[in-house]
C-alpha cells in the first residue's frame, strides 16, 4: 500500500512539473503573439481581395489535357474556404470566388490498369499517363508542365512482412512493395497582367509554384489519392478520372495567403491571451497537484528530524548513566570530604 502512495506521489510530481513547464512555455508563445501577426497579414490580404475581386469576376476560361482533347468550361464556384480555417474565428467573412472545370465525358479518357505505360520519374518512383493541362482565359493561352495522372512507388519486401505492404495499401509482388496513386485534384493559381492572364508562381525561384497545396514549403498544383487495385488480376480494371478537381484561383485570393502564413496547415494557433489564460490555469493545477508530494517530502523529513533527536537524547541519557570510574575512585582516596564517611 505504501508503496502505491509513493508511485502516485511520484507520478502527481511528474504530473505537476509537466503543467509547471508547459504553463512557462505558453506564457513565452503567447509574448510572440503569433495568432495576432498571422491574422494582420490574412486581414490585409482580405482588404486587397476586396479589389482584386473584380478583375477576377466574370472571367472566361476553358480547358483541355491535350491538343484536339475535349475542351471544357470552368464555372465560378465557392469552395467554403473560410470554414477550413482552424483557430480563425476572428478573421472575418469574405467573398470567396474560385473557377472550377466541369468534368464531362471525355475530358479524360478511361483506361485499363494493364495498358498503362510507367516511365521513370525518380528514384523508385514511376509515372503513368503524362499530360499537361492548357487553359485559355479570357483568350490568353496558358499550359502547364507536364505531370503524371498515375504514380507509383516501390519499396523491397521479405516474404515474411507482406501483411506491412497490405497496411501501406499497397500489392507485393516478386519481393516489391507497389503502392500506387490517382490525381484527385488540379489547382492552379493565375494573375492579371494587363489585358493578359499568366500562371502565377508562388516563389520567384520555382517557377513552377503555381500550384495551391502547400507542403514543407513547396508549391504544387497537383494533390494525389491512393489507388487500390483488385486482389487478383488487376490488369483488366477500370482507371476513371471523372471525379478530378480542376480548380483556378486568383493568385490575390485570401485562401492563398492563409495557407503562406500558416505553412500549409491553416492553423492560426490560439491568440495571445487564450494563452496566457491557458498558462495560468496550468501553473494554478501544478501548485495544486504539488501540495500532496510537498506534504509528504515534509512529513518525512520531520519523521526524519524527530528519529535523529530520539537517537540523539538516548545517546545522551546512556552516557549519564554511566559512572565516571575517577570519580568513584575519589570517595577512597585520603582526605575526601564526606557527610556519610568520617574517615579520621
């Protein structure tokens, strides 16, 4: 029993020092105010929307996936952009407007999985189906690099393992682990130059960042999903591409800016005083949970205190006790005085 107290003691201690921390940690993010500095920077992209907006209405844009290809039209559309935000409850609604392709029969071609033609692409990486993407807006002929509507990757397996490669969603083999994806989405972003449109690179050193996802810093216009293949005889299966997004965005669009300040995420963080609330509240749980082990760690010392005065005092009390052999000698010895003994 005894020995439970003391791991709960201990635990309770672990506990208290962990919110202490994280209370410190909070107070110095929340000095940072990070949320406050994201939210200026997204609110000011809103005021410019606001402008930018108009040049972006009413535009004509169509789009095809090769020459003599079907040819669509975009439509304007609205993507609930302001509903992804995360921690963003006091950033103000705004006029979304984005262009999103209509995908009829035809605008991509179905396949068969067995007459895909891969091709290398990098290490271990292959491509399926490469195309390019060609816009015309507002008469403006705008094409993309070329990019893969199939990918797969391969990663040697032992024998033994083949249940990790089904996990990975993927098909073993002769000794490889396949796991294959399909292009879910198309997002490009573009801006007015004139009378004229052109693709918008997000960072002037990749010229191909005109893309809308975000991830560790790069740009790209293209989002993949897996791809699950039939257990047996895969060959004969059906590749649709009916369900692909393809989207165009203003290269002013606020959705844009959110995901540059927040890297990606769309996370704004909480705001500098729900922090310093939080950190409070942190640091008042750890006083509390350090009462009991506080409590203890005294009790044992003063147990301690009072085992050592006990000692001490017995230790004392022994040595009165004993009789001082010199002094006993003394009653003897010629000339002491003493009111029982007359020694005359």
């Amino acid at each position: 029993m005894t020995s439970a107290s003391g791991v709960a003691k201990c635990l309770t201690s672990v506990v208290s020092l962990a919110c202490f921390i994280a209370g410190i940690v909070l107070l110095e993010m929340s000095s940072e105010e990070q949320h406050e500095q994201k939210s200026i920077q997204l609110l000011k992209a809103i005021d410019d929307w606001n402008g930018h907006r108009q040049e972006f209405d009413q535009i004509k844009a169509s789009g095809s996936f090769s020459r003599g290809a079907v040819v669509s039209n975009f439509t304007s559309t609205t993507l609930g952009d302001r509903v992804k935000l995360i921690n963003g409850e006091d950033i103000p609604e705004y006029q979304e407007l984005a262009y999103k392709l209509k995908m009829g029969p035809g605008v991509l071609p179905e396949l068969r999985f067995g007459d895909v033609e891969w091709q290398d692409s990098a290490d271990q990486e292959y491509s399926g189906l490469v195309g390019r993407l060609s816009l015309l807006v507002d008469g403006t002929n705008l094409t993309t690099e070329e990019f893969a509507l199939l990918r797969a990757t391969s990663r040697r397996e032992q024998q033994g393992p083949y249940n990790n490669c089904k996990r990975r969603k993927g098909t073993y083999d002769n000794g490889q682990c396949w796991t294959y994806y399909q292009i879910s989405r198309i997002c490009l972003q573009i801006a007015r130059e004139g009378s004229k449109w052109r693709l918008a690179p997000r960072s002037l050193a990749k010229l191909n960042s005109y893309g809308c996802e975000l991830h560790d810093g790069n740009w790209s216009f293209t989002y993949y999903r897996d791809f699950d293949l039939v257990p047996i005889d895969p060959s004969g299966q059906q590749i649709g591409f009916s369900d692909v997004e393809v989207i165009v965005r203003s290269v002013n669009d606020p959705f844009l800016t959110a995901l540059e300040v927040t890297d990606g995420t769309l996370d704004f963080g909480m705001m500098a005083e729900e922090e310093r609330w939080l950190a409070f509240v942190l640091m008042i749980m750890a006083l509390l949970l350090a009462i009991p082990p506080v409590c203890a760690l005294g009790n044992w010392w003063l147990n301690k205190r009072a085992k050592e005065r006990d000692r001490y005092s017995f230790s004392v009390r022994a040595k009165q006790r004993k009789p001082d052999p010199e002094m006993v000698g003394m009653k003897y010895a010629v000339g002491f005085e003493d009111e029982e003994y007359d020694i005359r």
